[in-house]
C-alpha cells in the first residue's frame, strides 16, 4: 500500500517575507494520518489554522493566499511545491508572520529543511484525486488569452507556456514538459527561483508587494538583461519557477494529482480556478489509493524511492 507521509520531528528556519519584507519564524511539524497540509499563524491570539484547500484561497496578486477568519497567510505556493514534490500529506506549518520567508526564492530550501527532518510513513493509505475527464478554464481573447488546463493522465506531468515579450526571457526555452514518471521533483524543479522586472518593483511595493525582493531571493530583470551576477541555474528557469509555482498551486486540492496539467500563460489566479472547476464536477475526478507500487503510476513510485535519496 502506498502510505501517507509526514516528518520525523520538528523543524524550523527564518527568513523574510517577499512581499512584505518582514522576519518570519518557520517551525514544521510531524501532523496526525488524515490531517492534511495546515498552516498555523502562531503570532495572533488566538492561534489561527489554515488548512490547504483550493476554496480558502482569497487573494491571488503575485501569490497564493489563504484566507481565514479576516486573518491571511501569503505565499505559500513555494512551500506547497516542496511538499507535493517530496509527497508529503500530512504537515503542520507554524508561521510568525502573514508570509512564508522566500528564502532564495524557489523551492529548494523547502525540500533542505523537509529532509532534514525525516520522512515518516504512516499507517494509512494516501489518497489521490485521478482526473477521469478534461476540466479547463480561459481567459481572455487572441494574443492575450490564457488556460490551463487537467486531463486524464496515469501520473503526473505538466506543460507550461510563458510568454513575457522580454529579451532576457525570450532568450531562453518558453515552452517546458515535465512528467515525473521520467525525472525527480528534486533535480528538475526544485532550485527554479522566482522572477521579476525592475520596472515593475516601484508600482509593486506602491501597493504593498514585493518589498522584501533583491539579487539574493529572486531572478532580477532590468529592460534588457538578468541582473544577477551567477546567471540562470537551469537553461529554461523561467518556465520551470512557473511549473514549480503550479505544482504548489494544484496541490491546494489537499491530495495529489493523477493527471496532466497543460497551462498558456497561466498564473495563480487561473490554477486556483482550474481547481475550483474540478472540483464543481465531481464526474471529473475520483478518489483512489493503491495496493502496492506495482500498480501506482510511475511518477509516485518514483516520489516514493527517490525524492528521499542524498543529493
């Protein structure tokens, strides 16, 4: 049987938020079989969860946010994107702040501190949502157009279109197809760093975001060239943070995904609502678990033999 999987024992790591600029305090928890992904705002009285659902999402401007009692907690993709990645079902995520830290802004940090934690498997059966029939969501007309897309798949693979209309972007791949039957979250995903252009930092931080940006938590952009001293850590980085953030985003439905993911310029905001569109069709999509890795698809066998292996 393929089990849910939490952490040994806690963990906890400090950094600054991206958009807010502030101190965080990252503390993550061992959680109970059945618990899911919750985050935890440890700074208000009384303590405040957050469980990861695609319906508590409230706000998607430049990130994930969920929303709970008037209370938020921003950001949390990257985080999500290492626990999909390495599997994990079952987490509690304290959080001193309304903003998980960006650390360098990809994942890669996430997936260090969820190794050095442990891998626990526990006795229950981990639980997919299998994607039976196509669920897609638009926006937008002609060159403007964007959508995203799930489909019946035996795994987990993604497609990702970017297009930004900018030489240091369209001096790279545009276009990249990741299907985990084939690589390791770890090696193809996870040091993706989050990007951004110079122009737009002013009119980000006039309303609030982006504060907490520099060379050391993101791939910087002036109207020509990266700015960054050591360059792209991957040839196609670009549209491999873009897969990076949807792995997190699509992982909000609270179990992981047997389907392909196929996305034109999509973002938070459309994969929250792909989700939402899923999930307002229950014909589309069924829970299952498997008996053995024998009959898993590839891509989770894979998770669960090598995404716990040394670098």
């Amino acid at each position: 049987m393929l089990k849910q999987r939490t952490i040994k024992e806690k963990v906890t790591t400090t950094g600054v938020g991206l958009h807010s600029g502030t101190k965080v305090v990252l503390t993550l928890h061992p959680a109970a079989a059945g618990t899911g992904i919750v985050f935890r705002r440890v700074d208000l009285n009384p303590v405040v969860e957050f469980p990861a659902s695609a319906m508590a999402v409230g706000d998607t401007r430049m990130a994930s946010v969920l929303i709970q009692d008037g209370a938020r907690v921003s950001t949390v993709e990257h985080l999500m994107s290492a626990c999909a990645g390495l599997g994990i079902d079952n987490l509690y995520i304290d959080v001193s702040a309304e903003e998980i830290p960006i650390m360098d802004g990809s994942a890669s940090s996430f997936v260090y501190l969820l190794q050095q934690a442990g891998v626990q498997e526990q006795d229950a059966a981990k639980k997919f949502i299998r994607v039976i029939k196509p669920v897609e969501v638009r926006d937008g007309k002609g060159a403007s157009e964007k959508w995203a897309r799930l489909s019946p798949h035996n795994g987990f693979k993604l497609d990702f279109f970017i297009e930004f209309n900018h030489p240091a972007v369209d001096g790279t791949a545009q276009y990249a197809s990741v299907d985990f039957g084939d690589v390791t979250y770890v090696q193809a995903i996870a040091r993706a760093r989050t990007f951004g252009f110079m122009q737009d930092v002013e009119m980000l931080r006039g309303i609030g975001l982006a504060r907490g940006g520099s060379l050391e938590n993101a791939i910087v952009m002036d109207e020509y060239r990266i700015l960054n001293a050591d360059g792209l850590r991957y040839d196609d980085e670009f549209v491999r943070h873009k897969i990076l953030d949807a792995i997190g985003d699509l992982y909000l439905v609270g179990h992981p995904l047997v389907a392909s993911y196929e996305a034109h310029k999509s973002g938070h905001a459309m994969n929250n609502l792909l989700l939402r569109e899923l999930l307002k069709h229950p014909d589309a999509y069924e829970i299952v678990t498997y008996d053995s890795l024998a009959s898993a698809p590839e891509s989770y066998v894979r998770q669960m033999t090598h995404e716990w292996e040394p670098n």
